[in-house]
C-alpha cells in the first residue's frame, strides 16, 4: 500500500518550475492513475472476462433451462421443479448414479492404496531416479481415449490378453462388457492405470516435506517400518491426502471418457447402459435426446453429488489422520 | 527442477554421519514394486504399437502377439487416408487448439498472478478467492448445454473457435500463477522498480517475466497435454468431418470396430505429439507436478 502513495504523490507536489507549464499534466496523472489504480484490474480482467461468458453465463443458464421442459418439436413449456422431480424417479438416471459411485470406488481405494505403497518406494535412495519416476507417471502422457482403447482391446472376449491369462488358471472367457460388476472393473483399471502414478509422484512430493528426524528417532525407538508407515508417513501426509481425494473425487464423479470409449463411442454405457456414468448421462439426454432441461437438471444433481462426495471424503480423511 | 535434486542431496548428506541410511536404502521389496511398476506403466503403450504394426488377423490370434510386426507404415497409411477419420484434419486442429490455448491460459495467468501476488488493490482477495471456488465447480458438465446453445447462435458449431474460447478460462492457471509469483519474486525488487519510475507493465515485462518463466513452463505444459487429451467438449460441438484428434480416433472406433490396426495405429500417431513433449520436458513435469502438491 504504501507504495502506491510513495508512488502516486509526486504528480500532485508542487513541480520543479520548467515542468510547470507544461500542458499534459492532466493526461499525466490519467496515465499515473491508469497505471497504479486501475493495472491490477486490467490485468486480471481477462481471466474475469472468460469467468463471465463461459462460467457464470452458461451456469444460471443451467439452472434456467432446468426448470423448463424441451422435447423434440421444439416446444418449450415451463414445468418448475418437474425436470428434478422426474429425475429421482428415473431408474436410468439412479442407475447411472449406482454405476458413477461403484466404478468410483472400485477406482479410488486400491487406487490410493496402491500410490501411497509406490510413493514409499519412490522415496527411497535407488539409481536412475530421474528415469524410474518418468516411468511411474509415463500413463498421464498417454491420452484417456488412448488408454480406453488399447484397455477395449486387452478386455476383449475372443482375443483379448486378460482373458488369455485368465484362461491359464482354467477360468472360462469372460465378456467384460456384458454384466455390470465385470465392465465396472475394466473400466477402473483403466482409470487406476493412469493416475496411481501421478498421484504417487503428488505423495512422493508430500513424503519428502516430512522431517526424517521422526523417522530416525522412531526406529531408535524400535518401530518397525511398516509401523513407522502407518504411524508417522500415512498421518503426516494428510494434507495431501486431501488434495489427492478431492482431486480424484471430482475426476471420478465426471467419468466420461474411458466407458464411453469402451462402448465405441458410444454414450449408452452398454446394450442395458451397465457401465453409463452420470456424465454420459447428461450427454445422452442433452444431445441424444435433446431435452436440454432434463438434460441440465441432472448437471445440477450431478453437482450436489459431487459436493456431498467431496465433503464425506473430507471428513473421512481428516478423521483417519486423527485418530493416529 | 531445483526442487527434484535438492531432497534428494539432503538426504545423502544425512545418512552418511547419521548411520541410519538403511531406512533409506532401496530393498529388494522397494526394487521389486518399482520395476513391476514401470513394466505395467509402460506395457499399454508398448502393446498399441505390437498391434498397430500387425494385420488384423494376427491381432486376433490366440494367444496374442507380444513383439511388433512390420506393417506399421501401412497402418499408419491406411489411418491417413481414410475418409470417414479425417484424421490430418483433426492433427492439424489439435496442434491449433491446444498451442492457442497454452498460449492464451499462460499469458492471461502470468498477468493475473502478478496482480494477485503483488499488487494490492482492493477486491483482490476475494477475486481470487472467487477463483479457487470456480475451481470446485465441473464446468464440463454444467454447462454444456448452455454453451452448446450459444456456440448455435453464434453459428460456431462445427469450428475450432467453438473448442478454443471456453478453454481459454482456466482457474487453476491463475492459481498456479499466483503462488509461483508469489514465491519467485520478492516483494522489494517489485518496490525498488517502482521507485526507479517503472510503469506495472514494465515491472510485468522486465522483473516478473525473467522470474516465472519454469512456473510458466510447467502451466504451458499442462495445459498443452490437457487440451491435446480435451474429447467431451469437442465431441459435442465438432463434426467429424472437421475434427480434434481424439473425436477422429472416435469415428475409426464407432464405424470400425473390429479394425484393430486401424484404431491402434491412429491411437499411437495421436500420443507421439505428448510423448515428445513428455521426453523433452519430463524433469519439468515432475518438478512441476511436486511443487504444486506440496503447496496446495
């Protein structure tokens, strides 16, 4: 702040008598204004530009359209509540949500389980660290339409290599795109592939800021590793345990791309849309079926179930670092 | 790329007076998980190019082929001409979309991280507070429909317009752009150029810009491979005729199922732009992906 007075005074001090005839003292302190005053405005301005076109525009005009029914004529009709109400009767929309949650956490436990085990190994000394950490997080690079198909293939029924392997133990081809429980575990295996490394690599981060004195002291003290895991790395990382639950939370609850592309592109998640997501959903009813405000009301559910979902992880977190 | 060898030295420095190095000393355990790691990190990638340089019925042979065969010219021929892909149109846009918007999304945060971090005006802290809470909100889904409506009215459906402008609005960028601001320059080099006379431009141009130039990096990088990955927003608003990569590699997907060749070797054509940058920009990626989770 006190820059700004440092800064802006002068012009309004009496002036050094040659530079008090001079005439654009008016535009001067325009300029001097527009430089000090009105700069951070201009600079974050853009950004609060875009905000207002492509963020708030299109999110009360969610809300609008969600309170107006559409159907394939063109007539629009107000229905209030009637697109909400319709919705929580709709087994297809229930059934995307069931599907949306079970792929969520079939995807996210051993997901974070598995990230934290490998953030542990990445946090010991070792050769060619640079090389072995580019490897961990090689799947992030990997677009999610390409990982979806090349995962289509290995699940396939006839040719696929999952069902290969499984055939060496004697177990019978399975159709993984066929049942629900099958095509939900594809699918989080693909999402697991690709973000067990980057989220290692965000708890490796989170790892290295924790002070190795503890864990000295500790197994002065006797404690075993694995104790030493769970009673010191696994608390202390809480922090980052709820970035990495938050982050997967949103990205779990939106799934989109990886069952679309495993149903060929197709947004119907399955012949009975086993393996449709919420986000297909919406997709489906907005430009399938173009009923923009049913459509639009589940975006706004689709919302309430993100915030319910982040807020128990949240609490679920900080209660798991607790009570160690 | 400071920050990925200075924990790292620490820690050698440490274990060797302390004696307790062995905490630290990779196991046999450690080398096992981390080797079984890269091996199934990489064997995805590995498996598209065996099948995109295979013919279709070796593809389908039981079991499995396991080392890449010799027709991937072909392949990649086939998916370059095929007239329902489209496939060097969608190259081309993806190249175009994503390079506008990295450029876009890292200068509008470089100027809005600059402001945030170090000018004071009033309505900054909740202007950037408004920030972290568009961040929560899936924009995505909410407002896809409104959005599609517009880009109608605006008759901008079916043009690369359509996918670039939403995108440009990119919170986390302006996030990311405060705190790095924030850390590289200090509060006094920004008074002392002040003092000097020089205008907010100019302390933008010649004490911000030098500093965040790795922060700016690591954003652009981001966002290219974010942008180049963007299949949702395009699916709705392109038409194949005149497509994103990725919305190509859906058409192979939807009108021919069973070529695998095909899909893999366009699939593989579509990730060498991100394994190039990936190879070129790895340790900034690491470096940059531990900074920002530390601070958040």
């Amino acid at each position: 702040m006190s820059l700004h007075v440092d800064a802006g005074h002068p012009t309004r001090a009496p002036m050094p008598p040659s530079r008090r005839h001079v005439r654009p003292r008016p535009g001067r302190s325009f300029m001097t204004w527009l430089d000090l005053k009105a700069a951070p405005y201009l600079l974050v301005s853009p950004y609060y530009l875009l905000f207002l076109v492509f963020g708030l525009f299109p999110l009360a005009f969610t809300l609008y359209y969600s309170f107006f029914d559409y159907d394939l004529t063109g007539t629009v009709e107000w229905t209030g509540l009637g697109n909400f109400t319709a919705l929580l009767d709709d087994a297809a929309f229930w059934r995307a949500v069931v599907n949306t949650l079970a792929m969520f956490v079939i995807a996210t436990v051993p997901q974070i389980l598995l990230a934290l085990l490998l953030a542990n190994a990445l946090n010991k000394r070792f050769k060619l660290q640079l090389f072995v950490r580019l490897g961990v997080l090689l799947p992030l690079v990997t677009s999610v339409v390409a990982v979806a198909v090349v995962f289509t293939q290995l699940y396939g029924r006839d040719w696929g290599v999952v069902n290969w392997v499984l055939g060496w133990f004697g177990a019978d081809p399975i159709d993984w795109k066929a049942e629900r429980l099958p095509s939900w575990l594809a699918i989080a295996t693909m999402i697991d592939w690709r973000w067990t490394g980057y989220n290692a690599i965000i708890f490796l981060a989170g790892m290295q800021t924790i002070p190795k004195d503890l864990y000295e002291a500790a197994s002065i003290d006797g404690a075993s590793r694995r104790r030493q895991f769970w009673q010191i790395t696994v608390p202390m990382l809480r922090p980052t345990m709820i970035f990495v639950v938050l982050n997967s939370t949103i990205g779990g609850l939106t799934l989109f791309s990886e069952p679309t592309t495993f149903y060929n592109g197709n947004v119907h998640g399955g012949t009975n849309s086993q393996f449709q997501t919420v986000s297909m959903f919406i997709f489906e009813q907005g430009f399938r079926e173009f009923d923009y405000g049913y459509a639009s009301a589940a975006a706004w559910l689709l919302f309430l179930l993100i915030l319910i979902g982040s807020a128990i992880n949240f609490l679920l977190i900080r209660r798991i670092g607790g009570n160690k | 790329m400071t920050t990925l060898s200075a924990p790292t030295q620490t820690r050698r420095r440490r274990k060797a007076p302390g004696g307790t190095g062995s905490l630290w000393t990779a196991t046999p355990m450690t080398r096992l998980i981390l080797a079984v790691t890269i091996i199934i990190s990489a064997f995805p990638l590995y498996y598209m190019i065996v099948i995109a340089s295979r013919t279709n019925t070796e593809a389908t042979d039981m079991p499995p082929p396991f080392l890449p065969g010799g027709k991937l010219g072909e392949n990649i021929q086939r998916v370059l001409t095929n007239p329902d892909a489209h496939y060097m149109t969608g190259l081309t846009n993806s190249l175009i979309i994503s390079a506008t918007v990295t450029i876009s999304v890292v200068v509008i945060s470089t100027f809005a991280g600059f402001a945030f971090a170090r000018l004071k005006f009033k309505g900054g802290k909740i202007l950037l507070l408004l920030v972290l809470l568009t961040m929560m909100v899936p924009l995505q889904q909410m407002g896809q429909v409104p959005l599609y409506r517009l880009m109608v009215n605006l008759e901008w459906v079916g043009s690369i317009k359509a996918v670039i402008l939403p995108f440009l609005l990119n919170g986390f960028g302006v996030f990311l752009m405060t705190q790095y601001t924030e850390q590289a320059v200090p509060n006094e080099l920004v008074e002392a150029a002040r003092v000097d006379g020089a205008s907010t431009l100019r302390i933008w141009w010649n004490v911000i810009l030098p500093a965040v130039r790795p922060g700016m990096g690591v954003l652009g990088i981001n966002t290219f491979m974010l942008n180049w990955n963007e299949f949702m927003w395009p699916l709705i608003v392109l038409n194949p005729d005149n497509p994103t990569v990725q919305v190509a590699i859906n058409s192979l997907n939807a009108k021919y199922g069973t070529d695998y060749v095909l899909i893999f070797s366009g699939t593989l054509l579509s990730i060498l732009p991100l394994i190039v940058v990936f190879i070129l920009f790895g340790r900034q990626i690491i470096g940059g992906l531990m900074e920002g989770a530390v601070k958040a």
